[in-house]
C-alpha cells in the first residue's frame, strides 16, 4: 500500500550484526577515494573504496575485509606505494560518517559529517548532533575538466548547501533514534532489525549505497526536528527526562507550501513526539518509559497561496477525493504505526465571523463520519473538538485545565509503554536484554506497552498544537513518573521545579518546529500567562513573531522550499527538463513528474477557484450524502485489527473496548457548524470518549471571535447558548458535579478533591 512505511531490512542476525562504526579517516588517490572506519575502541577497521574514474556514475566497493591497526595501516602503505606514478595516497579528512550522495547534472557529490556533538544517551547509545559538514565532488579533476559545468548545476549545488544540518539534526550509530523507544524494543525483542525510513531525511541520498552494500554501516541516518535531554531529581531521586521530535520526510516543507494531504496519505508537518523518563534503581533495575503523541495537518485535499496583501491568506479547499481515500490511508498508517484507538484533537476554530477554519473543521467531521461507518464499533476513530483560540480569551477559562482533562482521558485509552529490567552489568546496552538470542533475556521484570495514539492539529499544527501537547505531555510526566515510583502519588505542583522544566523544554520544542515550518518562533501566549509575563511584554513579541513569519512566509519560503525538494529527492534534475525553480506549483508533490510542470501534468488536480477576498474559497463539491455513497472500491475495509500484524509488531495488545454512540445529524458543507452533540454522553460522564465525536464548543459561549493573530481586530460577538461557566460545570472534571470558575480564576477546592491530580489542577485555575 502506498501509504505504509517504508523499510529496508538489515539482514544481519542478532549474533551476527557488525561492530558500529563511528569515525572515519578519508584517503584519495587519482583513481580512488579510500575511506578507513573503526569502531568506537579503535580495533576494528573496515575499508571502502570509491571510484574517481566515472564522470556520471556512483562505483563503491565494500572490503569484507576486518583489519586491526597494524594491517590497515599496512594496507594504506601499499596503496601509497602502488600510486607514486600519479601522487600517491593524500589525506583528506576525518569524519563521522556519510549523509550521502547526490547528483544534479552533473557528477556525483558526497556530502560527510565533519564535527560531532554529544547531546544525549538513550539505553547507553550515543545521540549526537552535527557540527560541520563538507562537499567533495566524487570525479577527480581531470574527469571534472573534461564536463561541461552550467550555472544551473552550481545554483542546485547552492540550493543543497542552504540545507543547515548543524540546527535540528540528529543520529546515532547504534540506537535506531527514527522509531520510538516502544518500537525498538519490540523489534529487538522479536529479532527484527528493520531500518525505518518515515523520519530519515538523507534516506534518498543515501538509499543507494544501502541497497548496494546491504548495510548501513557508512551513513548516519538523519532525524529532522527536536532533541533534549536532561537530568532531573525528585525526592533525591535521580532520572533523565528526553524530549524528542521527529519530523516526517513525507511531503515535507514551509507553511503555505504544504498543506493538508497527499494522494498517498501523508499529511504536512507530521511530527511524532516522544518523552522519555528513565531511571536507575539501587538493586540494578533499570526503569523506562514513555509516551508517544502525534501532530499533523488536517487530512484534507487544502491549500494557502502566500500573498503580500493579506497576512492570513485564503484557504481553498479543493473538490478532491470526493470518497476521502486520502484521508482513509493517512489514518490506516497511523494504526499501522501506533495501533488503536487513534484519538483526533482538533483545535480549530468553529465560528468565526468570515468562515475559515470552521469549513475545514466541517469537512474534517464529515470526513471522520463517513470512515468510521466501514469500521467495527471498537476501531473507530475518536473525534474531538475545542475551539481552544477563542476560549483561551476567557477570563473565566483556563484552557489547561480543560487540555489536562481530555490529556487524562486519552492516557486511560492508550495507556503508556513501560519496562522494567535486571542488568548484570551496568554497562551492558538495554536493547541486549530485548534480543530474541540473548540468554539473559529472562532479565525483563515487566512490560506494558502504548496502544494508540492522540493526534493534535489546527491550522498550522504548531502554536495551540504546542499548548495542548504540553499538557498531554504533563499529565503523562505525572504518570511516568508515578508508575517508575518516583512520585508516591499521582499529583505534582504546577510551580514544582519539574513542572516548569518540562514546560521549558516544551516551549523549546514548540519554538523549533516552529522555525522550521512556519518561519518564526510559536506564539507562546498561554505559556506567558503560566509564568506571569507582562502583558505588554507578550504582545510585543507576538507581534514581532507575527511579522517575522510573514516576512519569511512570503519571501523566504519558496527558495527553502526548493532546497528541502532537493534534498529530499522529491525533484530529481535531468538535462532538458524544466529546472525546479521555474515550475508552476508546489502544492501537492510531486508537482513535477519527469521534469513536466505542474500544470502540463496529465492527471493535475483540476483548477481551483481563487478569491481576492480573504476568506474560505471552496471549488465545486458534490454534497455529504453522495459522499457517502462511493463505491465498494473507494470505500474502507477494516483495516484497524484488534491486534495488529507483523507491520506493528510495537503493539500487542488490543485497543480498550469502547462504547460508540450513533451519531445522526443533518450535515451541509458549506455550512460551518457542527451537530449539537453532549460532551458526556448519557450514563458515560466518567469516560470522556465513549463517544465517537465530542464538541466542546457546541451551546457554549465564548468570549470572542476575533481572529488569533493581533492583526484580525474583529468587534466582540455573542452567540445564544450556555456560558463558558456553565461550560465548565458541563466538563464535569471534579467527578460528579462540576468545577465552577469564578472571574477571579480560583476553582473549588472540594471538586478538585476528587481529580487525581489535584494539585496540579488548583494551580491551573489560578494562574489567569
């Protein structure tokens, strides 16, 4: 299926897989490049050996050899002798590792890591950033002189080089940092080595020295998007906390170039997030766990053209798919890749005075509908909704509080992966115990395991996303750490040093993947109310982040673009096509097949109408109820077992049975409102998600309905239903009666006597 994960086996044995090779000496000859690896002791060294002789060609060749100092450095003697004739061996640089290689139109380029960092250890294995890179073209310079080099292939050359692998980049040799913690010891416990390419931004560069050599020895597998990693105390009890983002390398890019969905499934800005705790107990117990949340663009067939008159574009949703077959593929590979129940959190807006989101927002809830009708009752997907935008303006609201609920929910549904084990070694690598050769693989104490996954998006699935993962992220942190028994009780205070750590390593995050999608940091609002910043201060730096992604949006993001098309492999140049910087379009890759435009294809996607106007655009669509009568052919099959198969070996046990509720309501595409549906429904108020589709916003009031960014002052609108008090009383989050937010932002002490986390909830309520 085109949507699944790509995979190339390392076919090694566990007993038989190689030492990892982590530095690397590069020699050169008129004829050949002579790379020497070793191991991390130095007393294991490989050769391979590259071609200079070929003008348009890749030739590598991998010594079986394994040579110890004295031999390699014999080796190298004799290479230099046997090369006097056209200026022997020369060195030419040590480093770290290959990112790969590339050809434009003309020869290949090999591009190595030159400088290395060390910025964390996950299981004992190294993870490490990257410092300094360099370029060497592959043919030697009497090859080189006899090619006709055009400006076209140094502005390629140039596009490649604005890729900065120093900032956001990671890799280790021996820890596969592209799956989740979960995932690798499930499939080292299983015997399965699989190298995972959804995260690997060099895979393209690299795919063909993996296939010739069958290994992955030479290259460092790339991961794009956030790593931290501290260490933390609590009741003097040591424990290192990892915070990691994993950007997807499908349909990859900026913020108005990608959007929505692929034909194949992948949807913009896919970011995988994975929190770590691990820790060591004083009888040789090793403690882990984590939790894995997911963020992605709506699933729809969307776009935003930039434009230089208004800042915040027009949304086109596009006629496209009328039977959602996008949409169906993106959510059958997320239960491939994390298993069910998949819990959807959508944060967009839902009413607003020129429909916007709130179009999307119906579309999506169709979309949702109509899948869920080809799934048994237990593999449904979870839709819930929050207007979380205009509810973050009340002054009787706190927006954390009501994301910490839903955050408890979601980790009752999915659970957490958790493993205990005995070492007799502290030096012995976790990831030994989970070999399915191993004989101390008896070591393992316990296990649980995550089934399913919460998926948060809005718009731009970066700052109200980062605002909602933080408090899925604080929750979960409660629970890893009640359940590594380093918390005595489910609770921690809000002002607690870890509290504010974790949400310092959040904002980072948030910050990041916000530069990298969207062109500047996040609008980090909420996260300056929690720490009390001057309000003046904030809305200085929400405008000037404001500004600063419109500069980058518009001016910035076309050549960026371009450059990751580049390096991702996503355009291949060919001589005589048109080059990438002239095509029509980059929407919905590939945009160019063949060097063909976009708008030459044959099967383009049909013209989209345009609007002056700053509103929603929608091209011709047929309506909801012919939708929903597409063929046996475009229609879902249950593809969301109870147990997944050997494409999610990560999961082994079934979802928790889940209650569906029929939904019935009139739906009308064009029109931006949602179904009346109870948050709770009847005889369920203790479980949040009994029901397939939940709207927090639906009767209740908010404050107002002007747009997020300071530059949409829209006047003040009330809407007929209940107040964003009654609201709350309707979340019922102290168990059997509600909490009622009064205007001065405290909450009830006796109802929050009931929540789990109480505590932290009573520091939520005041904050505001």
């Amino acid at each position: 299926m085109a949507s699944e994960i790509e995979e190339v086996e390392d076919i090694a044995k566990p007993s038989e897989r190689p030492v990892y090779l982590k530095k690397f000496n590069l020699y050169r000859t008129h004829s050949y490049f002579y790379m020497i690896g070793q191991d991390k002791s130095g007393a294991v060294r490989r050769v391979l050996k590259i071609s200079r002789l070929e003008p348009f060609e890749l030739d590598i060749t991998e010594d079986s050899t394994t040579y110890s100092e004295v031999d390699c450095k014999e080796l190298l003697k004799r290479i230099d002798d046997g090369n006097m004739s056209t200026g022997g061996l020369k060195f030419v640089t040590t480093c770290y590792g290959i990112v790969g290689f590339i050809k434009f139109l003309g020869p290949y380029y090999m591009l190595l890591v030159t400088k290395r960092e060390k910025i964390g250890v996950i299981c004992g294995h190294a993870i490490y950033s990257i410092t300094g890179t360099d370029l060497f073209s592959i043919p030697n310079s009497t090859v080189l002189s006899n090619m006709a080099y055009s400006k076209n292939e140094n502005r390629y050359l140039k596009l490649l080089c604005t890729v900065d692998l120093t900032r956001d980049f990671f890799f280790s040799y021996s820890y596969n940092i592209m799956c989740s913690l979960q995932k690798n010891m499930r499939d080292h416990e299983a015997g399965h080595f699989l190298y995972e390419t959804m995260f690997v931004w060099n895979e393209f560069m690299t795919r063909g020295i993996r296939n010739h050599l069958k290994n992955t020895l030479w290259t460092v597998a790339l991961v794009y998007g956030f790593f931290k990693q501290v260490n933390l105390q609590i009741s003097g009890k040591c424990f290192n906390l990892i915070l990691i983002a994993r950007r997807s390398r499908h349909y990859a890019g900026t913020r108005y170039l990608k959007r929505g969905v692929t034909e194949e499934g992948y949807v913009a800005n896919d970011v995988e997030t994975e929190q770590i705790v691990i820790t060591d107990a004083p009888d040789g117990c090793t403690q882990i766990s984590s939790v894995v949340q997911n963020r992605g663009s709506i699933p729809l067939f969307w776009s935003q053209e930039t434009s230089r008159w208004h800042m915040k574009p027009d949304i086109i949703l596009s006629k496209k798919d009328p039977g959602y077959k996008a949409t169906r593929l993106h959510f059958i590979n997320l239960a491939k890749r994390y298993g069910n129940p998949i819990i959807i959190l959508n944060l967009i807006k839902i009413r607003e005075k020129r429909p916007r989101e709130s179009v999307l927002c119906a579309e999506f809830h169709n979309a949702i509908d109509i899948i869920n009708r080809d799934l048994r009752a237990e593999n449904r997907l979870k839709f819930l909704h929050w207007d979380l935008s205009n509810f973050s303006r009340s002054k009787t609201m706190n927006v954390l509080l009501i994301l910490a609920k839903l955050a408890e929910q979601a980790l009752k549904l999915t659970g957490i992966f958790y493993c205990q084990a005995q070492s007799s070694s502290k030096r012995k690598e976790i990831f030994n115990w989970f070999s399915s050769e191993n004989s101390e693989r008896s070591n393992i104490i316990k296990a649980s395991f995550q089934n399913g996954v919460l998926r948060t998006n809005c718009i731009d699935c970066l700052d109200r996303t980062n605002v909602a993962q933080f408090a899925y992220g604080l929750v979960a942190f409660i629970r890893q750490l009640n359940t590594l028994r380093l918390l005595d009780t489910p609770s921690i205070d809000l002002d607690s040093p870890l509290a504010d750590e974790l949400l310092r390593l959040y904002e980072m995050m948030g910050d990041e993947l916000a530069l990298q999608y969207g062109g500047s940091a996040a609008h980090n609002k909420i996260f300056c109310q929690r720490r009390g910043q001057w309000k003046a201060a904030t809305k200085s730096q929400e405008l000037f982040r404001i500004l600063q992604r419109y500069y980058s949006n518009t001016y910035r993001d076309a050549e960026k673009q371009d450059a990751i098309n580049v390096f991702l492999g996503h355009y291949k140049p060919h001589q005589g096509n048109l080059e990438l910087w002239v095509l029509d379009s980059d929407q919905h890759p590939p945009n160019a097949r063949n060097g063909r435009p976009y708008f030459l294809q044959e099967n383009a996607r049909s013209e989209i109408l345009r609007s002056l106007s700053d509103g929603i655009v929608l091209s011709e669509a047929k309506s909801p109820n012919e939708n929903a009568n597409v063929s046996k052919e475009e229609k879902i099959k249950p593809v969301f077992p109870d147990k997944m198969q050997d494409s999610n070996k990560g999961h082994s046990e079934s979802a928790p049975d889940i209650f569906t509720c029929k939904i019935q309501a009139s739906y009308f595409r064009f029109t931006p409102g949602l179904p009346d549906r109870q948050l709770f429904p009847k005889n369920s108020e203790e479980d949040l998600f009994s029901s397939n589709f939940i709207d927090l916003d639906w009767n209740s009031q908010s404050e107002n309905l002007y747009e997020e960014e300071m530059y949409d002052g829209y006047p003040v609108v009330n809407h007929d239903g209940l107040s964003s008090d009654n609201l709350v009383n309707e979340l019922n989050v102290g168990g059997e009666s509600g909490c009622s937010m009064q205007h001065d932002g405290e909450c009830s002490s006796n109802i929050l006597a009931d929540f789990s986390f109480a505590r932290m909830m009573e520091k939520c309520c005041s904050f505001n």
